[in-house]
C-alpha cells in the first residue's frame, strides 16, 4: 500500500482539554476515509492537523515522507498539495469566481494567467457553474459556493482532499449537488478525509469509516461492518440517535 | 454688499494679498498629501505587525529568532502609538523643529511632513488594526491552505477586505489631518492658516482673511469626503446583489 499520510502518536490540547489522544493512523492513495463522531469528539482537530491548520501538542504527521511537524519544513509546499473544503466555504468576497480559482495557481505554481484560466473553466464547466465564473462569492447560493471551493482546491492539482464537514452549512435541497461533486472525485480515486454528517455518504462512497470519540479512533472499519455491526458500545449508542 | 467687496479688495486684491492664500494652501495640500502617505504606509506596516503578533501568539510556530524579533517589534509599536497618541501633535512638531531638526537650513515642509506623517500613522495602525482583526479568520486559512504564504494572504486576502472596511474611518481620520496641519505656522511654515493670519496682521480685519480660510478648509475636505465616497462605491461592487 502507497502510504500518502502517517499519523504517528498525535496530541493536540487547548489548555488542559486534551483534544486528540495519542491517534496512529495511516492513509493510504485512493482512500476515501469518513470522520464521524459526536461533536467535540476531535475530528475537526484531527482534519485540521493534517495540514498543521492546528499545530499538534506531540506526535508527528508524515505527508508523502516528510515530517511536515518538523520546524524545519516549508509548510507551503506541503500545503499546495493538500486541497481544503471547510463548512462555511471560505471563499474570498473580494475576487470574482475566476479570480477565486485563479489567485492561488498564478502566485504559487506560477502559472500564466492563461493556462489558469483555461484551468479553471475545464474545472467550472465539470460542475456546471461557468456562467458564473464573472460573479461575485455573494452571488452564489450555498451549494454553488461549496462547489466552487471544491474546484478552487483542485486547481492546485493536490493529492489529498480535506473537507470539513463540507454540507453542514447547507440548506437540505443543496446538499445533494455538493456530495455528488465529492462522489465524482472518489471515482476518480481522489484520496480524500472527510469529517461529515452525512451517514449515507459514507455508507456509499468510503472505503474506511472512523469513529472519533474522546479524541480517539475509538472504531474503525469498513462502511459495510462499520454501520450494520459495529463492535463498539458508544458508537452503537451514537449510531442509535443519528440514523 | 459695497462693503463686502471693499473688504476682498483690501485682503485680497490689494499688493496681490491673495498670493499669501494660494501658497499657504498650496503648503497645506503638500503636507497633507505626503502625511498621508507616510502615514498610509508606516500605519500599515504598524498594524501588519501588530496583528501578525496578536493572531499568531507571537508566531508561536516560528523558530525563536523570529519569535523575539516579532515581540520586540510589537513592543517598540506599542511603544510608538501610546507615545505619539497621547501627546499634543503641536509639541511633536515642535519637538521636531527646535531638538531634533535643528540644522539652519530644514525645510518646515519638510518637517510639517515628517511631523504628521508620524503622527497619523499612530491613528492609521489602529485603524487599520481594527479592520485586520475584522476578516473572518477562515480567509486566513483558506489562503494559507491553498499554498499562499503568510505574507501572500495578507497581501492578496487580507488587506483588500480591511482596507474597504476601513475607508470610512481613514477618510474621518485625513479630514482630520487636513485641518490639524493648520498649526503647521508653529514651525515656521507658511500654510493657509498662516496665510490668513499674515493678511490679517497686515489689513487689520480679523473677518475677512479666517472666513475665507475657514471656507478654503471645508471646501478641500467636502471635495476629499466626495472622492472617498466615489472609492467606497466602485469598491462595493462585489456586494451588490444582482
């Protein structure tokens, strides 16, 4: 197996909260791996970690060989390469869509303006949104916004989506439209980490579904064993009031 | 109304008075034009500083040259401001003048500038402080995980968004300045206030000269106040909903 992250021993704690526990993991190329837990449980922290959003307290994160905890590493070409989906979208009000996609590409792969946009369109046009590649952030509905975080992270080529919890902030209607982008990427043997709700997605498109609760991987397993038989009493208990 | 005219002609007409107003007002938008730009730039830089220290925990990440130099600078900033806010502007410029500039042959412009465009950085730091902190902080990490460096995020993300948050309170804090370098006379400098005060000492009306040049400070800060507002509405594009 083509180990794309390694998880080794990380601790994350704010003040005495102890947020994440001692987590080993590895992830491998083509994993679709689905965080899932009740709130407070650590996931958001863990997603945040693999790309030192949240610096860990001890352990250490490995990215394709490279111990991007070390001081020493230049976190911006670790970062290039891992695409980040967050809840509220994040994108930014002041550029228009193209502008949006474009800005990253042109000041840190040094594409042309050209190349970025030709770019860019191919990946609108793929989630139907290029008529509104003038538009403005405001402009778009919530759907329409994630979709266009999405594509704007795949500018940059990367090797490893995050999303976290990319469909909370979503009304019901719009939910659909955003999954069903991520579905095409896992096709496309995307590896991605996905903290989410969203059971059914979960149930469909992952490979490895973890249970993260008290700021471990209290279960881990495949979708299948993971929701019709799962071995552990608190995710039965916590799989009892989501689904 | 004879009377009026009478009086423009002895304040302004008579040994071409009006000279003294059109090169103390010229004065004046000199000073105020590079005072703002110094203090544009220095503020900016203040509150660059300021910022990085309060929204990084004094880069707590960094190795440790960078940590102490970031907390030196942010002590030497705070330093800066607390100083340059709490005393009078005309003691500053003063100070300028007769301590430190004390060569025979320093411009006053030179240091009315010098003088207000430290002065207003100390407000401009802490208005642009106030519209860094307002960016929501996943502009910030949106950025930083798209692979733009720090300095790239503020430059390109950041400082467009605050930069429109803060118009109006910098366009408030110029108007200010505008008036404020009328005691630029303190120094020696012939700007429009004085300019009216060497017509008055001349002429013996105390009406007519400070009307004018009252009127002559509310006419640059209405046409500055226009300009602004034309800056804001171009820049609120983005916001508009259809």
């Amino acid at each position: 197996m083509d180990k794309l992250l390694e998880i080794k021993e990380l601790c994350k704690s704010f003040g005495d909260h102890l947020v994440l526990d001692h987590i080993t993991t590895d992830i491998n190329r083509g994993d679709v791996l689905c965080l899932v837990g009740p709130s407070g449980g650590g996931k958001s922290t863990f997603l945040r970690s693999l790309n030192l959003l949240e610096m860990p307290t001890s352990g250490k994160i490995y990215f394709e060989g490279t111990d991007i905890t070390d001081p020493k590493t230049n976190i911006d070409n670790v970062r290039k390469k891992i695409g980040m989906v967050f809840q509220h979208f994040n994108l930014f009000p002041h550029l228009t869509i193209m502008e949006n996609m474009t800005l990253s590409p042109i000041n840190v792969l040094k594409l042309s303006k050209d190349e970025a946009e030709s770019k860019a369109k191919e990946l609108l046009n793929r989630v139907g949104l290029m008529d509104k590649k003038d538009t403005y952030p405001n402009m778009l509905s919530g759907g329409q916004k994630q979709r266009v975080a999405i594509v704007r992270s795949l500018m940059m080529n990367p090797d490893v989506m995050l999303f976290d919890e990319p469909t909370s902030a979503l009304d019901p209607e719009m939910v659909g439209e955003v999954l069903d982008v991520m579905k095409e990427l896992a096709k496309e043997k995307m590896t991605m980490v996905v903290v989410t709700h969203e059971m059914g997605f979960a149930r469909e498109v992952a490979n490895r579904v973890a249970f993260l609760d008290q700021g471990q991987f209290a279960y881990e397993n495949n979708p299948d064993k993971f929701f019709k038989d799962p071995n552990n009493e608190r995710l039965k208990n916590f799989l009892s009031k989501v689904l | 109304m004879e009377n009026i005219i009478k009086a423009l002609q002895l304040n302004l007409i008579k040994d071409n008075r009006y000279i003294y107003l059109i090169d103390g007002l010229k004065n004046t938008m000199i000073i105020t034009l590079f005072a703002t730009i110094v203090g544009i730039v220095l503020g900016l830089l203040i509150s660059l500083i300021r910022t990085t220290y309060d929204n990084t925990n004094g880069l707590k990440n960094s190795n440790a040259i960078l940590r102490v130099l970031i907390k030196f600078a942010n002590a030497i900033c705070q330093l800066y401001i607390t100083i340059i806010r709490g005393t009078p502007v005309v003691i500053q410029l003063m100070i300028l003048f007769f301590c430190i500039f004390t060569s025979r042959n320093a411009s006053g412009v030179l240091i009315a500038i010098i003088g207000f465009g430290l002065n207003s950085s100390a407000y401009v730091a802490e208005i642009f402080r106030s519209g860094l902190m307002s960016i929501d902080q996943g502009q910030m990490e949106a950025g930083r995980s798209l692979g733009l460096s720090y300095l790239d995020t503020m430059r390109l993300i950041i400082v467009p968004q605050a930069f429109k948050v803060v118009l109006p309170s910098l366009c408030n804090e110029f108007i200010v300045l505008i008036k404020e370098t009328s005691v630029a006379g303190y120094v020696a400098v012939q700007d429009l206030t004085k300019g009216g005060d060497i017509i008055r000492s001349r002429t013996y009306d105390a009406w007519t000269p400070l009307l004018i040049v009252a009127g002559v400070y509310l006419l640059l800060t209405c046409i500055f106040s226009a300009f602004v507002k034309k800056l804001e509405v171009s820049l609120r594009k983005n916001e508009r909903t259809n």
